[in-house]
C-alpha cells in the first residue's frame, strides 16, 4: 500500500515466516493510527471442523488443540474492499514450539510460536470484495502435546473506515447465540376481525439443505410453534409446543392453575414439558421425514368459554398417505382463537452454525369459525437479535418461484433487508380436508 511504511514501527516477533517470499518487512511491523481495529474473540467467531465432536472452541477461544486434522474457521464481515493486517493478540504458553497456518483464500502464512505469551503478527491480506471473510486456522507441526491457544485476533486496517460485522463479546450469552447463527421468520398478516380457529402451511426442505440442529418451524401461533427438526444424525422429528401462560424458563416453577394440560396424543407421540425458552407443554414424534419432500401441516385452535383454549396439530406424511394425530393441549387463563400467525428456521446447536440450512414455505391458508377459508400470500421477513444487532449478517427470506423462503448460516454474503414485506403468487388451492374426519 502507499505510503504503508509511514504508518508502521518495529514490533519484536517470537518468529515468522511466510509462504510469499515476495513479502515486504511491513508484514513484520505493527500498524500505527489505524481507521478501523477489532478485537475478534474466537469464542464467538471461530468454528471447528470436526463440528458435534470438537470440545476445542471454549468461552477462552481455541484451546486444548491437540489434532492436527483439526482445522479452524473465524469469521468476520467487510462492507467494502480494503487491506487488513491480522495478529494473533495473545498467545498462551505451549511447551516447546508450533507452526501454525492461516489462510485466506489462497494465501497463506505461517507462524511459528514458542512459549512466549507476546502479541503475534501474522500478516496484511488484501481483500477485494465486500462479504464474509474466512480465516482458516492449521496446526502445521509441535513440539510438546498441543498447538497454541487462542483467544482473540486483532484485525486492523489503514484504509478501511467501515462497519465489521462480528460477535464483540459475550452479553447476555452472545456467544452460544452468536455461534447458532441468526433465527429468521415470516410474519403472515390476515384480515382484521377474523376468528382464525384452523392454520394450514406445506414445507419443503431442499436436499442437502436438512442440516443437524435445524428446525422448520411451519405453524407458529401466539402461543406455540408447530414444526419439523433435525436432532440428529439417526433421529428427526415432528415437534408441537404450547407456552404456559405463567413466564418462566423452570416448568417445574408452573404453578398448577398455569399448567398446560395435556388432553390426546397421536401413535408412538412423546409428551412432556419444556424449559429454557420459556415453559409449557411439549410433545413430539420420532418420524423420518425427508428432504426434498413437502409435509402438510394443520393447527387448531379456539376458546373453550372457560377462560382457557385448546391446541390441536396435525401432521400429514405421504409417505403414509394420511393425517395423524400429534397432539392437543389445553391453555389454561387463555381465551382466543388462532393469532400470529408465523414459520421461523433456526439451528439450535452452536457448532452448526457455519453450516448454511433453507426451507421453502408454500399455500398457506386459515380456516375461520364458520368454515371459511382464506389464502395468506404476504409474509413480513424479520430475524432475531444476533440479526438485529448486525453480529451475524447470514440471513435471508423472501420469495422463489410461488414460495416464501427461509435461509439462515454458513456466513454467506446476500442478506435480506428486515422488516420487508414479500408476497407470492395464489395458489387458490383450498386444503382438502374434511376436519369432521381428522383422527
């Protein structure tokens, strides 16, 4: 860069090499007055290749590294084009020596550190494009049992004056949020004054799209969500929840008068309660379902005049060519019909989330008290807090071909500007469905 040499000093490096010969001494120099500077904590930005099995990324960054086959992900956002110098801001002590790669792209530096706890220079990169910048971390060769710890990298830059896009710490747990990637939803408005008593939605999870730790959330209501998950590599479900009307994130806390009540379940359907994200009722069916293949579902809901409102789903499988059953759940200190109507997608396990995952959400209808149905074509994109606040800028939905979609992970670079209202084309294809005949 221009004048580069004006705006560096001489900082003292454990010991540094690099692949480009061609490199000028500035790689080795601190930089002086820049425009921008971050410190990266790698607790919330880094990822481990070996995802589900990796206890390698802790609240302290990367530590206990051992496996040399293990490699490492950061990842930062740029909203324009501009040189950044990269160091390694502290480096725990090892025994004996490592060398260490770090690579954008196709250019890659080395690093050789010893047991010296000193900040440590590890190169500029020019990047020439806005979007994701990815950091791949290598451990090269040791001596002694493990590779250096790292906590943070401090990413600098002469010529950029723009915003970065990262996790900066960890309020209010940001990093296990941060990690799981941003959640994205479509609102569905509907006419005023209607008493929605049935919902309706289709959903398509594209192949290959059907990550572990996803959910496909297709019928949410104010009170609940209704939808499809990825629990595993063997297992999958169909899952249904009601929130108590009593706030806690303890069910046990649930004072009886404010418990939901279980009233039917479906075949082979598990109940119980859940926690953590407020509490209620639960209730889910191990079913394999597929990617690639479109499932129907249907909500009920409506007041019983007793100040409380039952909730009943359904699930439609082609597979089995009929409704079944999932479950039904009673309110209790609730009296509505169905409201809110929304489909979300989030990855509910941190080291997913630099997995990219999208579903595709089609002919969604309500069906009044009196019988009367009504097509919903207008969706409102929005996300969550690690959306909101610009951490994480992985997010997207909107519409394709006669479907709303969902996209959310994998750090990619087209993001959905929130708060946009999409509308697709009418299906005017009425569920068939005789309600007086669901199990």
């Amino acid at each position: 860069m221009k004048n580069l040499l004006n705006l560096f000093l001489a900082f003292s490096l454990v010991s540094f090499s690099c692949t480009d010969h061609n490199e000028t001494a500035t790689e080795n120099l601190i930089l002086q007055n820049p425009k921008t500077e971050i410190s990266l904590p790698l607790a919330g930005n880094a990822y481990s290749s070996k995802h589900l099995e990796s206890e390698t990324i802790t609240d302290n960054g990367i530590e206990n590294w051992t496996d040399s086959n293990e490699t490492f992900t950061a990842y930062f956002r740029i909203f324009k084009p501009g040189t950044f110098q990269i160091s390694v801001e502290e480096s725990v002590e090892v025994s004996g020596k490592a060398e260490v790669e770090f690579s954008i792209g196709n250019e890659i530096k080395k690093v050789t550190f010893n047991s010296s706890k000193k900040a440590v220079i590890i190169g500029n990169w020019k990047i020439n494009q806005e979007g994701y910048v990815a950091l791949k971390i290598k451990g090269i060769s040791k001596i002694g049992d493990r590779f250096p710890s790292i906590n943070r990298l401090k990413i600098s830059s002469a010529d950029y004056d723009g915003k970065i896009s990262f996790v900066p710490n960890n309020e209010g747990n940001f990093y296990h949020w941060g990690r799981r990637g941003p959640s994205v939803h479509l609102n569905y408005p509907i006419p005023e004054n209607t008493n929605a008593e049935w919902f309706y939605n289709e959903i398509t999870v594209p192949e290959n799209e059907d990550k572990i730790g996803s959910y496909f959330m297709a019928n949410g209501f104010g009170e609940g969500y209704f939808g499809i998950q990825v629990n595993s590599s063997t297992e999958r479900r169909v899952l249904f929840s009601v929130w108590s009307p009593f706030t806690t994130d303890d069910p046990k806390s649930i004072p009886e008068s404010h418990k939901i009540k279980m009233l039917k379940k479906g075949e082979n359907v598990h109940t119980g309660e859940f926690g953590n994200e407020g509490s209620g009722g639960q209730s889910y069916l191990k079913y394999n379902w597929k990617a690639g293949t479109t499932y129907k579902f249907l909500l009920r809901g409506f007041p019983n005049g007793d100040n409380s409102t039952t909730y009943t789903a359904y699930f439609y499988a082609p597979e089995l060519n009929k409704w079944m059953l999932i479950a039904s759940f009673s309110r209790p200190q609730t009296n509505t019909y169905l409201k809110r109507f929304h489909s979300f997608l989030e990855n509910f396990i941190p080291e997913q989330g630099d997995l990219s995952r999208k579903v595709l959400f089609n002919n969604q209808w309500i069906c009044d008290e009196k019988g009367n149905w009504t097509e919903l074509n207008s969706a409102r994109f929005t996300n969550d807090n690690t959306g909101a606040k610009e951490y994480r800028m992985d997010f997207s939905g909107g519409t394709e071909k006669n479907y709303f979609y969902l996209k959310n992970g994998g750090f990619f670079n087209d993001f959905t500007t929130p708060k946009t209202t999409f509308t697709r084309p009418l299906n005017n294809k009425k569920p068939e469905i005789t309600l007086s005949t669901l199990p």
